[in-house]
C-alpha cells in the first residue's frame, strides 16, 4: 500500500489515506506513527481500501509529508562510492576509512526538520554552499518476534521494516565541514530540513528492499537537468542490517526511521570532491531538486531564501 497524509482545499486538516490508481481513498485523522505502533495499519489500510470516508484525486489534494515528527531519524552511511567522493573533498586519506567496513555507521538527525515532497526549503542562516542528499529511508514497524525491538537479530530486524519513504537530506555544506573539525560530527550543517515523501509505501509491496536486492533506480534532477543516478543494490549494508545495528544496546521504536545515506552522484558535494568546487555551483534561491525512485514516488523542492543569523555567539575566555 501507499500512504499519504493529505490536505484539500476545502479542508486544511491533515487526513490520512492510501493511494489507488489517481485517487486517494482517505479520510482517517490520525497519525502513521499510531497505526504503525499499534499493528494497525494493514487493517486501516484495507478498511480504507473497502470502506473510505472520502476519496480525492491525487491531483487535487495537498501531499503532506507521511511522518511529521518521527521518534528518531539514523542516518546512515552506507554507499561506497559516496564515501569516496566525500573523502576526496576533505583530502582523506585512505578514501575510505577502515572503520567504514567494519558497521554501518550513522548519525542522528532531527526530527522536528521533516518537510513534505512538495514543500519549499529555505537555505539554512549563515550557510553559502546548501546541498541535496538524494536518499531511501526504512521506517520501523514492529516484530513479532521481539516486541521490545531491542538487539534485534538480521532476521527479527528485517520483519521490524514496516516499509519505505524516498528522502532529501539537505546539507549546509560550509557550516558541516567546519563544524566537523570538532570533532564530533554534524551539527548545524544537518538541522534545517529533510524531505520524506510523497508517500509511505509498505514493506509487502517492495520485498527485496529490506536486503538491498531491488531494482529500483534513483535519480535527482536540479532545475529539470537530469543531475545523478544510482541504484539501490550498491548499498554496502542493508536496511535489515542497518536496523539490527541501530538495535543494539538500546530499542528501536516504531515510526523510527533509518535513512541510507547518500547514494552515489547523489549530492553536490560528492561532485565537488571528484571534479573541484567550481565544477557546480551550490544550491541558491529560485533552484528547484526533483527526487524520483520509482514506486517510491517523486519529490520536487524549491529552494527559498533563509532567515539570516540573529546573534552571533562568542565563547568564553578561559581563565
């Protein structure tokens, strides 16, 4: 199934409901969280299916972002070939650092930052070189087998992916690459925004994503320019494996949702790593970056000017 969560003009509440050719068979309030925890959402799913409490043309309704607030956003880090471009724009050496093949590392993002497929995007305050991340998310259900989503196994991990969301880190390159110096990792450089959308779709109707084994092909347009593509196979970790990682010595929640990290070609950055800075600019006002990876759906962002820094900060003298 494919889940949205929708507006229409004649009613701004935000409605949830499943996509059925060009119409949405909707009309339930709530959140995807809920339905996810509760087991729900395959019954919801179907009763909508049978039974909507309204049905409204794709086209004529407004596709808000399917998770508003998740519980927790991992970011992971798990294409190869990105790692290597990243690498070669801050000098590394060796490309890829050993750590690399040992887990699937990540960060954690901010979940108050989700925005939907459709939304503007406002370059972040203080930042020169804004970037896209063109991205797969896995979201958490629950397991049977481990209720408590804790040290999940590959196995008990890979029936705890509830199903999928197409995703655009946006990255405040300068602020990132200076604050990183630290070291501790991204802080202001990956706060403002990230794109989850248009729809969620359920684990059932992509059932080799959870491996890694699926064809589905991933582009990134910038301003209707075909920019980068990649394919989902060349995930070094795979979302079962991302999910018992992110499991260990803690619980997962349902509604989490464990990004892939940035696919090959699918940045800025990357570029400017292979082929200098100057060989593309960063991303200004007025520029519009358009996601697609097939059954997933498409996004499409115009990037807006951001609110400038209100105060500069100034620490504290050691004495």
């Amino acid at each position: 199934m494919r889940w949205v969560r929708y507006s229409t003009p004649g009613d701004e509440r935000p409605r949830l409901g499943i996509v059925v050719g060009d119409t949405i068979r909707g009309g339930l309030h709530g959140e995807l969280v809920d339905l996810l925890a509760a087991t729900e959402i395959d019954a919801a799913g179907h009763r909508l299916a049978d039974e909507p409490a309204e049905q409204v043309a794709v086209a004529e309704a407004s596709l808000l972002t399917p998770l508003p607030a998740p519980p927790s956003i991992r970011d992971f880090m798990v294409f190869e070939q990105h790692v290597e471009g990243m690498a070669m724009l801050a000098g590394a050496e060796p490309p890829v650092p050993d750590v690399w093949y040992d887990q699937p590392l990540y960060y954690f993002s901010n979940p108050t930052s989700v925005i939907g497929a459709f939304d503007e995007v406002a370059v972040p305050p203080g930042c020169t070189a804004f970037d896209f991340e063109l991205e797969i998310a896995a979201v958490v259900g629950t397991s049977a087998a481990n209720p408590d989503l804790a040290d999940l196994t590959i196995d008990e991990a890979r029936d705890a992916v509830a199903g999928y969301v197409l995703m655009n880190d946006w990255t405040a390159r300068d602020l990132q690459g200076r604050e990183m110096q630290g070291p501790l990792g991204p802080c202001k450089g990956k706060d403002s925004a990230i794109t989850l959308g248009p729809w969620f779709v359920t684990a059932d109707e992509l059932p080799g994503l959870v491996d890694g084994i699926t064809d589905v092909t991933l582009s990134v347009d910038i301003n209707g320019e075909r920019f980068g593509t990649a394919r989902l196979d060349a995930m070094a970790w795979s979302f079962a494996e991302m999910a018992s990682y992110a499991s260990r010595g803690t619980r997962l929640r349902p509604g989490d949702v464990l990004g892939s990290g940035t696919c090959g070609d699918g940045c800025l950055a990357e570029h400017w790593g292979r082929h200098g800075r100057g060989s593309v600019a960063p991303l200004k006002p007025g520029d519009v970056v358009s996601l697609g990876a097939g059954p997933l759906g498409e996004t499409s962002n115009v990037v807006v000017e951001g609110a400038p820094v209100r105060q500069r900060l100034a620490r504290r003298v050691r004495t």
